[in-house]
C-alpha cells in the first residue's frame, strides 16, 4: 500500500536472490505503493532490522507511486494481496493484464494467497512476512528464469 514494509522488503530480497545468481545485469527490480501515504520515505524501521537480520540491506530504498507506465515497463507487476491487486486491475492498461499477479503464487506450497500488512503487528509479524516473502522470491526468480532467460 504505502510501500514501506511489504514491498521493499520484496524488493530487497528479490534483488539478493538475483544478485547471488549473477542476474543483476539482465533483470531490473523496483517497488512501488498504490497508495501516496509514504512517498519518498524509507523502509519501515521495523522492515529494515528484519531485512538487516537476514543479510539483506534495503536502506537505498524509497517509496514511490505505482502507474501505468509499470505495466509496460516491466514484465511482472505484483501484488501482495487482493485489495491492492483489485487497484492494480483497476490502474492496468488494457491488454497487459496479464502481468499482473499476486505474489504469492509464486509460493503455492505454503497455501497462503496475500502477504498480511505487518505495519500494525510486532516484530513477529514482520518476520513471518520475510519468510512468506522469501519463498515467493525464489518462485519468483524461478519463473522469471523460465520464461525469460
């Protein structure tokens, strides 16, 4: 929503599971919010220290505003649950609706279709998001090898 927790956190793990297989140079990564809440600002603290725990660290980041121009500029355009996938379909120009996806279906195996918003949880709720969110990357990163590399 506001892209300071759930979305950079993706972002910053993404990015280190494309740099671990040397990809950095063949794949661009951003994230953004559909909501302007937090524009310009910084990752949550509290996603921050949970990113830093795991080795990864996503300070560079700032939030930014989701727009068409994403649907065209890049190839998947991914949401972490249905109210702001509904937002998305919404915002999507017509014929590129199929780049549009939630992200966990990149992580069927856990059963779980949307990431929680940790912004009102504790420290836990922003962990479990992590490992949801790392196991939809390396789904994620598998796709995208699949299909496009």
């Amino acid at each position: 929503m506001g892209n300071i927790c759930r979305s950079p956190t993706a972002h910053g793990v993404f990015r280190q599971l494309v740099n671990d297989e040397g990809l950095a140079h063949r794949i661009e990564i951003d994230s953004a919010g559909t909501h302007a809440y937090h524009i310009g600002e910084p990752p949550d603290r509290r996603a921050l220290d949970t990113a830093r725990m795991h080795g990864i660290d996503i300070s560079d980041l700032r939030a930014r505003l989701v727009g068409p121009d994403d649907f065209r500029d890049f190839d998947y355009v991914l949401a972490m649950d249905r109210d702001n996938y509904e937002y998305l379909a919404r915002l999507c120009p017509k014929g590129l609706e199929e780049r549009l996806r939630l992200f966990m279906d990149f992580a069927p195996e856990l059963g779980i279709r949307e990431v929680p918003d940790p912004y009102y949880g504790g420290q836990r709720g922003f962990e479990q998001v992590f490992d949801m969110i790392e196991a939809a990357a390396r789904g994620l990163l598998l796709d995208v090898k699949n299909r496009h590399l």
